[in-house]
C-alpha cells in the first residue's frame, strides 16, 4: 500500500490547545526525538480512552498504543 502523504507534499495542521483530537483524525506525534504523522484510532480500556497510533502504509509499519512517552502535537488540517 503506499503511503497517505507523498515526499514534497505540504502538509498543515492546527495546535490541539490540550484537547485530545477525534477517532480517524491524523495528527502530528512525538514520540521521544522522533516526529510521526499518524492516524488516531481510540479503543475503550480499564484505564479509561487508549490511543493507537496507525500508519496509513500498514505493509511497512505496525500500529502502536500511546503511552506516557508520546505527545499529540497537532491535528492535521489539510494537504496539497
């Protein structure tokens, strides 16, 4: 499968300002040093919401849950 976003393509998004963008929405994560765009998908647990980040280009990477060491950045708002 290729991937959403393409090399050279611009991408935007919008400061989350703390709150938590929806299920399906494609945002700006930090995870560590390293930047990923990455699809939100939410899931009920004991612990109340779960994040797991999914890469549109599934056949290269695995989905991942949130934990403490990642930060949603910012939810992406368009791209050319």
């Amino acid at each position: 499968m290729e991937p959403t976003i393409s090399e050279g393509e611009l991408v935007m998004f919008r400061k989350t300002d703390g709150a938590l963008p929806p299920r399906n929405s494609v945002a700006l994560c930090r995870r560590e040093d390293d930047l990923k765009i990455k699809r939100l998908g939410i899931f009920n647990s004991e612990n109340g919401p779960q994040y797991r980040l999914i890469s549109d280009n599934k056949a290269k990477y695995e989905p991942f849950l949130a934990d403490e060491s990642v930060e949603i950045l910012r939810k992406m708002v368009r791209m050319n």
